[in-house]
C-alpha cells in the first residue's frame, strides 16, 4: 500500500481493538446481550476459532491457529505487493486495499493473542434468520472486498488501445 493508505489500515486496526475491548470487558463477564434493534440487531459474546460464517470452527487442531495466521499474513503480503505496483492515483483501489488490510490484521491480531477472533454484531431477523455473528474487522474486509470489486467494474484491466496505421 501506497503510504497514506497504511493509516486508513491502522485505524481500521485500532477501532476493531478498541471494539473488541469494549465487548470483552463489557459483554464477556456476564453473558450480556444487548438488543440495539429488536428483533433485528444485538451485541452478544462470541469466539470464533475458525474463519468467515464460522467454517473451519469443528476442526480441532492445534495447528489450526497457526494455519490459519499463515494464511492471514500471506494475503496481506499479497495485497502489499499488489498496492505497491499499483499507481497511488488508483485511490478506490488502494482504499479498497488498505481496508482490507485492517480487517486481515484485525483478526490476525486477535487469533495469534487469544488463538480465536471475537465476534460480536449479531443480524437476525426475528427467530427465524440469523446471520453468522461478526465483527468490525469482518465488516472492514467485506467493505474492502466490494471496493474492489466496484474499482474492478469501473476501471478495465485492459486498457484499449487504437490500431495505428503504417
């Protein structure tokens, strides 16, 4: 990533620290769930041992967490490398990258310190739907995720170019 975006990817970092505090320290010690939207939108403890929607959680190994870290650091060596070929005048894309980024680290951060991420923004729809519980770094990466793919529709990876006659 181009240097100003790597702070966007920093603060991406420190609001999901910062949220997951609040939730341990005020969700955690007594099971708390708390109805922001009722029926639709609460706040309720939740650690997740595997990846995205909660895959990976049944499988017990003690490798799993450094699997999973493995694979975290390599994406975002990956996106790095990516950013820094890329012009910085590309700033959906690099936005795009750098969000990505701080949700990536988020959750890396979490797994390598607690060996499970903290979730907590849970969406159901009365009793009937519920969506897998997450967290602002998952939030961060999903927004990421569709930046890119709008910067991706907009911006054509081949550029056209007219014949010229000789």
């Amino acid at each position: 990533m181009k240097n100003k975006y790597y702070l966007i990817a920093l603060l991406i970092l420190v609001v999901d620290h910062v949220t997951k505090w609040i939730v341990r320290t005020e969700l955690c010690p007594e099971k708390k769930i708390v109805e922001l939207i009722s029926g639709y939108l609460r706040l309720r403890y939740a650690e997740n041992t595997g990846v995205a929607f909660g895959y990976f959680e049944s499988v017990h190994s003690p490798w799993k967490p450094y699997i999973l870290g493995a694979m975290a650091v390599l994406a975002v060596v990956i996106i790095c490398i990516y950013s820094l070929r890329v012009s910085s005048q590309k700033v959906l894309l690099q936005m795009a990258l750098a969000i990505t980024v701080g949700g990536i680290l988020g959750n890396f951060l979490d797994r390598v310190a607690r060996g499970y991420v903290v979730d907590f923004i849970e969406f159901h729809i009365e009793e009937s739907f519920y969506w897998p519980t997450f967290n602002f770094a998952d939030s961060a990466i999903t927004v990421g995720i569709v930046l890119l793919l709008i910067d991706t529709v907009r911006s054509p990876a081949i550029e056209k170019v007219s014949p010229t006659v000789d």
